[in-house]
C-alpha cells in the first residue's frame, strides 16, 4: 500500500484526476509495488528492510 501510495505522490495524481491516472498507470503502479514488496521480503526486519528508489529501479531492468 505504501508504494502505491508513494507511486501516485510522485506522479502528482491530485484527487480530482485519481480515476483517470489509476486507469491509465494500473500496470506500471502494480509493478513498482510488487517489485517493492518482493525486495522487502529478501531482508529481515520492518524499516531496514524497504527497499530504495535506486533497488526498485535496479530490478526493473532484470524484466
């Protein structure tokens, strides 16, 4: 939830537009929080275990 979150604040997605930019970005916002969730899931603990920009970025060049 929170890389969605993150995802739609860097985006400015303002509420007035929220429908038409989810619609529009649905597949690359379910790619950045999956790809975030599956980089948590390789560290132990809460905090240190999110991942950076610069993680997230390094594993979408692997697909």
């Amino acid at each position: 939830m929170g890389a969605l979150l993150y995802y739609l604040s860097q985006n400015n997605a303002g509420m007035q537009e929220l429908s038409t930019f989810c619609k529009q970005n649905a597949i690359k916002m379910l790619s950045f929080a999956n790809r975030c969730g599956a980089l948590t899931t390789t560290k132990k603990g809460a905090i240190h275990a999110l991942p950076t920009i610069t993680d997230i970025d390094q594993l979408s060049k692997i697909d």
